[in-house]
C-alpha cells in the first residue's frame, strides 16, 4: 500500500496517509518507503470556457471568495439545479439536482476552503484560485459521462480534503 507524503496546491497542504499531489507538475505521486512513483490525472474532461465579465455581478449573490467565485458559483447552480413542473400546468415545481455527487462534493469543499480562510490557514485569493478549478471540473462533468469520478467522489464524501483531492486530478482540455 502507499503511503502519503502530502497534497499542495498553489496554497494549501493537506496531509493524507495514501497519495500526493503535485500542481506545479499536475502530477499524483505515491511514496513508497524511499521510492516515489508519478502517475498521471486520473480524469480528463474537455470544457468551454465561460465569459465571467458577461455575469453580472448585481444578479449573483456574494461570495466570501470574491466576485469571480461568485460568477462561476452562479452559473454552476445554474447548470446543476434544475426546476420542474411537477405536473404540467401546476404551479408547483420540484428541484432537481443534476449528478448530486459532483454538487454536494463541490458545497463541501466550498464549505472547507472558506474556514479555512475565516480561520486565516488560507490566503483568500488563494482559496478563491483553488475553488474556481472546483468549478470548473464540476461545470466540464456536468456534461460528461463520468461515472468512475462520480464514484470516488462517493467513496470520499465525508471527507472534503479527499475530495478536494479528487477534483485536483481531473486535467481539463479547452474546446
């Protein structure tokens, strides 16, 4: 079994007992005793960039990491939840959450880098960088059939820094 050295983004470590991250290479390595072994991403989506500067900002709620986290975080509820009619021609309507592993893994890691922030461990514009590559992975598997990322997601869902992991992995390709 590998043993774990420790994830680091841009601006945050996170130490785990099983595997490591590398952003500067995006790269995963797995430490074994004295030897490394480097793995590539584990998950590839292809994605369209958004035009943010189209948002505007007085539609969208504020956000604790900023303006352009609040644009993105609007168009990703836009594009996960979903409201029906129940019946047709009632006014009733019933929300639907599209893929709710990827939505509720993204609320967690949303919920960790935020107190990671109000607790001072992370540099705002930092966790502000760190969840915006969140929602973009999320807004690429929106679309994708991806249920191997969606599984893991599940396996790791009561841990964030796991998931946050997990969404590091994911190398995304520009249309």
């Amino acid at each position: 079994m590998a043993e774990l050295v420790a994830f680091c983004t841009s601006s945050l470590c996170v130490e785990f007992k099983d595997f490591s991250y590398d952003s500067s290479k995006e790269l995963l390595a797995l430490c074994e005793g004295d030897k490394v072994n480097v793995v590539a991403p584990a998950w590839e989506f292809y994605f369209i960039p958004l035009n943010l500067s189209a948002v505007d900002l007085e539609e969208v709620s504020d956000h604790k990491l900023g303006p352009e986290v609040s644009r993105l975080y609007a168009a990703f509820e836009t594009s996960f939840v979903v409201k029906e009619e129940v019946v047709p021609g009632d006014p009733l309507r019933r929300t639907v959450i599209r893929k709710p592993d990827i939505y509720n893994a993204v609320r967690k890691v949303e919920r960790m880098l935020t107190d990671k922030v109000k607790r001072g461990e992370l540099r705002k514009e930092a966790g502000a960088s760190d969840f915006m590559q969140v929602l973009n992975v999320a807004m690429a598997a929106v679309d994708t059939e991806c249920g191997s990322f969606e599984k893991a997601l599940q396996q790791d869902r009561k841990d964030p820094d796991r998931l946050f992991v997990l969404f590091q992995r994911v190398s995304l390709r520009r249309l």
